[in-house]
C-alpha cells in the first residue's frame, strides 16, 4: 500500500467512527505563536482583572495554565519528539451530545440559568479523546514504525492554527474557526505522528504561509454581527478575544468565589458559559437546528438536573438545593462537573441577583 493510500484508509476510518472533519498538515513551527505570546504578556488570557478591581482573586487560578510551559507552543515537537506530521480532526456539537427534541419556552426565564450548547452533556474531552484512541490504534497499524500522541485539549498545542493549515475552516472574527457546512459548532483533536503523510502540494503550501497570510473568513470583513452582539465588549479587537471580559471566562474559568459587580450585570440569566457570538452567525444559523415541540417550566422542573441539562436551562432552586453527593450524581462526566459546586451555586447567585432586570440571552 502507497503512503497516500494509507493515509485515505486512515482519514476514511476517522470517518466511519464518527469524526465529522478530518485533515492533515504538516507538524512545523506555528507562525501565530507570537501573535499568542503577544496576547498573554497583554494579560488577555484572564490573569489580571481590568475595571474589575472588586474580584476576589485570592484563589482564583483562572487560566494561568495557558503560562505554564508556554514555550511549548512554538512547535509540536514539544509534544511529541520527531513528530512530521498532525492530523486535526473536528467533531460537530451534535455529534458530542445530540440535541433533544424539545425547546423550553419560559414563562418564567429568571428561573432558569442557561447553558452554553456545547455542555449540554458529555464531557467532549472524554468524547473527543476516545475517538483519538481509536484513531490512534488505525494509525498503528497502518503505520507500525511510527510513534504517536493524541491531544484533546491536553498538552500545549495552538490547535486553531494547525485546523486551520490542514483545511478545516477559517478564523472567524469572533476568533473562532468557521467551517462551511459545521458553522463553528464543532471540536479539535489532534493526533501527532512521527511519519510523513502530506501531500507534495501541501508540503509546498505550508513552508511558506507566512503570520499574515493565516486564512481569515472573507464574510468576516462586512458582517461584525458577533462583535456588535458580545453582551460586554470582548470582541472589541478585530480576530482578538479579551478573555479579561469574556463571560466564559467568568462563568467556566475563574475560580474565585465572587465574580464583580461590573460582570455580574452582563452575565444576565448564563449560568454556564456564552453562546452570543457563535449564535448571531451566519455560519450558524446557515446550519440551524430544525424547530422541536415545546417543553415548559413545569415539565422541566419535574426532570433531574441532569435531563435539564440536555435542554440547555438548570432551575436555579434545584441548583440551591443540591448537596455534594447529589452534585456528583447529577453532573458528573459533564462539563459542570469541572466547575464544582461552589462556583455552580456562585454562578446561580448572580442568574438570581439579575432577575428579571437584565435582556436574556435566548
Ligand atoms: C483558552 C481557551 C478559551 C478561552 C479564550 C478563548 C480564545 N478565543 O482565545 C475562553 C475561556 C474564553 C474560551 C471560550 C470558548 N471556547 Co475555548 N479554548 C481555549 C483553548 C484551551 C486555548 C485557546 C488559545 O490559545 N487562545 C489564545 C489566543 C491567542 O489564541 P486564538 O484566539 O486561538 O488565536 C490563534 C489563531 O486563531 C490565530 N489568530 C487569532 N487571531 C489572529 C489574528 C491574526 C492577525 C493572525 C495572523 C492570527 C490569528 O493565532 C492564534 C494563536 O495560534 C483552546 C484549545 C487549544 N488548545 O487551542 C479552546 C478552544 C479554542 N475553545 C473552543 C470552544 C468550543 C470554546 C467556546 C465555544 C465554548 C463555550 N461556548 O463556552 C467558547 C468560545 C468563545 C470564543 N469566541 O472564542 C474550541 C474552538 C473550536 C472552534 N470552532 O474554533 C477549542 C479549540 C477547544 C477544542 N479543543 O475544541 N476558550
Ligand atoms: S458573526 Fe460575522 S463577523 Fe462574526 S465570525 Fe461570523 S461571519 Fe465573521
Ligand atoms: S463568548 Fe460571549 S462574552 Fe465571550 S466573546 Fe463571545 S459573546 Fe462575548
């Protein structure tokens, strides 16, 4: 069998597993790297509050893991030594934790706090990896001299810019990588070989894109419906993400006990993680899910936590009354379940202090 041969069996099978999108690069240096160190010396990654001066940080670790062997996202061989090649592979939302088939209509909206859509159940991690190992073991034998490494948000890799050489989608101004037909629902995984298994023409392609020539969205340039949507002005920065603002930020990855007054506003009723951005798109709406029978606020107040969850709204006063032990029940392999229940009742805290004051998002 041909190399290229065995890299269609192997981008075939990806597939057949369920994988969505599938593409292969070249494993060189990553160009944006400077475009991300540029970023965390800004202190963009969250580390420092700006106008938030009332965040109580003292335990709040936030993302300062983006720091930590920072260096290693010069070059994927930081992850695997001698690696020549990646293959970056995107799995749909969808595909992750299928949509249910039921829309709550809330009369009462204050009572509920809103999930962003990719936490809606599994882990993806957890998801997203095994497909890997699958892949991985294909690769195996496919490829038995090779060494490997998969990567599901693991190790210190600029996953985007790598998705983005192997032909998955374009950056988006909301920073986020747009795909034709997945919009920019979607996660990456990576596998790392040590064998070579590029095309001759993409060899050429890459060695010579340059920082500035990384594929932007053209739509991008007379659409900014994503920055004009951001609830507080994290997109300001054309194809930057001020992560100091973002609600995702707030709601995922600060770990103090209080987020600021200046954000509690903004966060109306998200109890976990934003969607506006991703949602106002084009590319998203292009592919919207088909319209579901209604479900109300008291057929989802009779569900477990962990059914409310599957359709994106958690009752703030079942979240109040949760112990340890129910919490670890209700949402563990879930996204919440890496949040804790400390920060889920923190986060309910300020959906409830909003009330009914604040626009809600959908
Ligand atoms: C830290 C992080 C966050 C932070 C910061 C987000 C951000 N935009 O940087 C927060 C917590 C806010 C976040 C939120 C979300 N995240 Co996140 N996050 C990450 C993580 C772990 C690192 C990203 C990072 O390095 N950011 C730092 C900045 C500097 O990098 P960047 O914006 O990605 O930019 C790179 C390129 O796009 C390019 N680039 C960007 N701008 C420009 C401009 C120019 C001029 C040039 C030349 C290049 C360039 O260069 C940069 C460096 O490589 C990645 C996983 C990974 N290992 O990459 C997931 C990841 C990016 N997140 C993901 C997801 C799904 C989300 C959410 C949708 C989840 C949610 N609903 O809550 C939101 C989306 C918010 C948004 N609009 O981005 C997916 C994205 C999939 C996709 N379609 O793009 C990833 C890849 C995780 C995964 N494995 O699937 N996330
Ligand atoms: S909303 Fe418009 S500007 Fe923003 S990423 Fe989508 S197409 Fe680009
Ligand atoms: S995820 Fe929400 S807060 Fe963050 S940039 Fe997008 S719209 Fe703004």
């Amino acid at each position: 069998m041909t190399f290229s041969q065995k890299i269609e069996q192997l981008k075939t099978f990806a597939y057949e597993i369920g994988i969505n999108k599938v593409g292969v690069c070249r494993a060189e240096a990553a160009a944006s790297y400077p475009f991300f160190e540029r970023w965390l010396d800004e202190k963009k990654h969250g580390d420092v509050s700006v106008g938030v001066e009332d965040a109580k940080s003292s335990v709040n670790r936030g993302m300062t893991y983006l720091l930590r062997r920072r260096e290693a996202r010069k070059h994927p061989n930081s992850i695997l030594r001698n690696v020549k090649s990646l293959m970056i592979v995107a799995l749909n939302y969808d595909s992750v934790n299928p949509p249910t088939q039921t829309t709550p209509t809330l009369s009462q909206p204050e009572q509920f706090g809103v999930v962003a859509e990719y936490a809606r159940g599994c882990d993806y991690h957890d998801v997203v990896r095994a497909k890997l190992k699958r892949l991985e073991q294909k690769h195996r034998e496919l490829f038995p001299e090779a060494a490997s490494r998969i990567v599901a948000d693991s190790a210190p890799i600029l996953e985007r810019e790598y998705a983005l050489r192997a032909g998955l989608g374009r950056l988006g101004r909301n920073t986020l990588l747009l795909n034709e037909q997945c919009g920019s629902r979607f996660f990456l995984g990576v596998l790392l070989s040590t064998a070579e298994f590029y095309a001759e023409d993409l060899q050429q392609k890459n060695a010579e894109m340059p920082l500035s020539c990384l594929p932007r969205e053209k739509s991008c340039e007379h659409c900014g419906r994503c920055v004009a949507a951001c609830p507080i002005g994290a997109l300001d920065e054309p194809y930057q993400l001020d992560a100091r603002k973002c609600l995702n930020y707030w709601l995922i990855e600060f770990t103090g006990n209080e987020i600021p007054s200046a954000i509690r506003q903004r966060v109306g009723n998200r109890l976990f993680g934003c969607d506006t951005c991703a949602s106002v798109c084009p590319f998203n709406q292009r592919n919207a899910k088909p319209s579901f029978a209604e479900i109300s606020d008291e057929d989802l107040r009779r569900m477990s936590l962990r059914r409310q969850l599957e359709h994106g709204c958690l009752s703030i006063a079942c979240i109040e009354s949760l112990d340890e032990a129910a919490f670890h029940e209700q949402f563990f392999g879930t996204p919440i379940f890496r949040l804790g229940l400390t920060n889920l009742k923190r986060n309910a805290d300020v959906v409830k202090e909003n009330g009914l004051n604040v626009d809600f998002c959908d």
